[in-house]
C-alpha cells in the first residue's frame, strides 16, 4: 500500500509496460518466434508481479483487507503455476498445449480464490448510511440479485455458445474433459463479473478502489479467455498475441488493486456511485438484449442455423428469469412505498405532535385556532378557548424528580382527553401548559368545569376561558390566545385551582 501520488505514478508505469508489451508482440515490432516469447515471458512476469504485491502489502494489512489480499495472492500464484507450464510446452518443448493439461488446473485456480476474496471485500462495509430505508438488504432485494446473475450468465452464455462454445461442441466431443474445461472458462468469467458489477453497485463497501481494480482485472482475463475460445471454435491456425492482451494487462491490474492505498472505513460514498448503480440496474437487461437480437437473426434470417437444445433451453431459463425479476421487484417496490407512505405519516405525526404526552403540539394548535378564527369571522361559528396551567408544577420536579413530573403531565393529558369531544383539540402549548378548543355548540365554560373535576384533589390547576359566540372584526387568534392567558393568571391570583371567564 502506497500513497495516492505514488500510486498514481506506479500505476502509469505498470500500465504503460503491460500495454507495450502486448502492442510490440501484436504489431510486429517484435517478429516471429521472438513474438511468441515476449508475450509468454510478459503474461508470466505480470502473473508473478501481482502475486508479490498481493503478499507483499498483506503484511502490513490487518482484518478483511489482509484476508482479500491473501485469498488474491494465492489464486494469482495458481494462474501463474499455469501460465509457467503452457510457458514451458512452448518454449522449451516446442509442442501444442494439450487440453485439459496442467496449465488449465494453474489457471482455473484463480476462480475459488477470486471468489473468496470478492465475498471478503463485500462483507466488508459501513454500519452507517444516509439513505437507511432504500439501503435495507430485504430477502426480495437479496432474490432479485439471484436472479439477475442467473439473466446475465444465462445471456452471455447463450452469446458465447452461439459464438464459440457451440463451434467446440461440433467440433469434439461433448462429453470430453477438454469441452468441460473449455467451458468451465467463460461460466466461471461471466459469474465473477457478475458479483462484481453487484458489489460496486453497493454504496457501502469500504475497499472500492480495490474493488474496482481487481474487476477490471478479472475482465481483462475473462476478455481474452472469450478470444481463446473463439478463435479455437472457428479452428484458428493460431492465436495472435493481441488476443492474449488480457492476460498481460489483468494481471497488471489485479497487482494495482493491491497497491491502491485503502480508503477509510468512515470515509463516505464517491461521488460516482450514481454511475455504478445506473450500472447495476442495466446490467442484466444489456446481455439479455444482445443475446435476445442474435437468437432473433438466426431464428428470422437463419444466417447462422437453426436454434439448438442448448441455446432454447438456456434461453427458456432466462425468460423465466426475468419474469421472476420482475415479479419480485413489483412485490419490493410496492413495499417500499407502503413504507415510505408510513414514514411520511410518522414524520407528519411527529411534526405536529407533543412526543411526552401525545396531543398536539402548538404549531398545530394554532393552525386549527387559525381555522376556528376563519370560520368564526366567515360563519359566525362559536368556539371557546381554554388555557390550562399546572399550580406549582416547579415544585413537583424539584421535590420528586423530572420523572414523576413527566408522568403527571402524561395522567394530565389524558384526563383533558377524556373531557372533550373527538372534534375538539388538546395540545401541550410548552411546560405544564395545556390548551383546549372547543368548537360548535359545546358550552366551553362546562369543559372547563369538567377539566377541573377530572383533575380533582390530586392535581391542581388554574384555567382561563375565552368564549367567541359573537362575531369581532378585531379578534385574532393570536388575541384570543393573549385574552385566554390572562384569563389563567387571573385565576392563579385568586388562589389557583379555579377558572376565569373571559367573553
């Protein structure tokens, strides 16, 4: 692990290397037998640059970040145990590489070892996230990722049948280890990519830059292992080494996603995970579609022959797929907007409503006094307002504790519940202060009465009543809720435990 602008420099050299050695041995820059053995040394040398790396900086590096680089460093020591010995048929036995050899067992070796160490990167992510409710891993979201594997690999292993794998089948023997090995090759490519393309589209792995390194690596390899197969199927007299580019440059960027420096686990998301996630979202649908276009030319046209069980049954498996997808994503999506329906409804809640007791708070208390006043000034409907205070409630907490004073305004709130009308309105207007609209015919100075009654012996408290019967051009909500409060000091200077009305 290096710093970024070391980084950045290492990163051109090696770069800059592994392309120039692929451009001189697929251009004729170097000719002949010399071609051969440029490319060879070259997909060797950057086979066991990655493998040092790998081990190299897991040295230093502790938890998932040490065991990715570890599991990476042993796969890559495989590919090139495998690289080595088609390296020494060639060269050195001046003989074809026989299929299934020993080189395919090196080079397959890398899979498992890819795969523990993608598993590792992507369990290894943030506790934290901005967005909780859109990023909960569901079983569904979980099943729509299944599926969405299946629709690619399915996808592109129909394309690389039609293209390649199919010219192998008619070619040999189906049953044959060479054909098992030739195919384990492009399967094995397309589901690493897969759980690549998924990771990044995950907001919450930690090592991305790695992560994204050591994809692009895995395609380089798959890309060229695809024209290997290829160029086998259409019977190649041989294969050009601008068809091996990718094993050159994968290697490179498997050993740079070791040297990339770690981000922080606190570190948020890039600013670019919209890309990866619009990635994410096309990424079954792109193969689908291509594969989908190919199976109608030969089906319309019949350029290429006709369909074989193969290619049907693979093609019937990922219609039923994206059927499946669809299904699951329609069950998902309509969950989440019950959720986030009942989100908005909690939060409306919340906004407008005391979290102690549960009555409305005074920003919706004066909202509907609002509404009263308007329809008192427009119809002439009455309303009484009552303002209701607690006596010597300061003296409750300071004798018995901030928490029998919040269970008495909790027994104060539902008892002002009790005597009034569902249309009516109880809030908590701050402290022990409480307010009361009583809209209609109600006579507001008998819930007052009520209140007090209800309160009892056990608790005392003062009220102020203003009662609006007769239409005043002049009156506010705001004075109405000034005459109401007077009215309550009024009562708390005659002694307290009382009401005062106020016309």
């Amino acid at each position: 692990m290096i710093g970024t602008r070391r980084f950045a420099i290492t990163a051109a050299v090696v770069l800059a290397l592994a392309t120039a050695a692929s451009v001189a041995a697929s251009f004729d820059i170097v000719k002949g037998e010399g071609a051969v053995v440029l490319d060879d040394l070259a997909q060797l040398a950057t086979g066991l640059f990655a493998t040092g790396c790998c081990w190299w900086t897991a040295r230093r590096a502790t938890g998932p970040d040490r065991r990715w680089r570890l599991a990476t460093g042993f796969g890559m020591a495989g590919w090139s145990t495998g690289q080595a010995l088609w390296t020494w048929y060639q060269l050195v036995e001046r003989r074809a590489v026989p299929s299934p050899s020993l080189a395919d067992a090196g080079y397959l070796s890398i899979v498992p070892f890819a795969f523990v160490a993608l598993l590792v990167i992507g369990n290894f992510r943030r506790s934290d996230s901005p967005d909780a409710l859109l990023d909960r891993r569901s079983r569904g979201a979980r099943l729509v990722l299944l599926l969405d594997g299946l629709i690619v690999v399915g996808s592109l292993f129909v394309l690389a049948w039609t293209t390649s794998l199919g010219g192998l089948v008619a070619a040999g023997n189906p049953g044959s280890a060479a054909f098992l090995v030739a195919i384990a090759y492009p399967v094995t490519d397309l589901v690493l990519l897969v759980i690549v393309v998924a990771l990044c589209a995950d907001r919450k792995v930690v090592l991305r830059p790695q992560l994204r390194l050591l994809g692009l690596g895995l395609a380089a390899l798959a890309a060229s292992d695809f024209a290997f197969a290829y160029l086998v199927s259409v019977q190649a007299p041989e294969v050009p080494p601008l068809a091996n580019a990718g094993f050159v440059v994968g290697p490179a960027l498997i050993a740079l996603a070791a040297l990339a420096p770690v981000p922080s686990p606190s570190t948020g998301p890039s600013r670019d995970r919209r890309s990866w996630q619009w990635t994410y979202l096309l990424m079954p649908y792109v193969p689908l579609l291509v594969s989908s276009v190919l199976v109608l030319r030969r089906t319309i046209i019949g350029g290429l022959g006709p369909l074989d069980a193969v290619e049907i049954g693979c093609g019937f498996t990922v219609f039923v797929a994206v059927i499946l997808r669809q299904l699951v994503t329609l069950v998902d999506n309509t969950k989440l907007v019950l959720q986030l329906r009942e989100s908005e409804r909690t939060l409306t809640h919340q906004a407008h409503h005391d979290p102690l007791t549960g009555l409305a708070n005074r920003a919706l208390f004066e909202r509907r006094l609002d509404e009263a006043m308007a329809d008192h000034h427009r119809d002439g409907t009455p309303f009484g307002l009552l303002f209701v205070d607690l006596d010597d409630f300061k003296a409750v907490n300071d004798v018995s504790g901030h928490a029998h004073g919040d269970a008495l305004l909790e027994r104060v709130a539902q008892r002002l519940r009790q005597c009034v009308r569902d249309t009516d309105v109880v809030a908590r207007l701050g402290g022990d202060e409480f307010g009361v609209l009583v809209e209609g015919l109600e006579e507001p100075e008998k819930v007052a009465f009520r209140i007090l009654d209800e309160l009892g012996e056990e608790i005392s408290a003062s009220v102020g009543v203003v009662i609006c019967a007769d239409p005043d051009p002049e009156a506010t909500a705001a004075t109405v809720l000034s005459r109401a409060d007077h009215a309550m000091y009024e009562a708390k200077r005659d002694g307290g435990r009382g009401l005062v009305i106020h016309s």
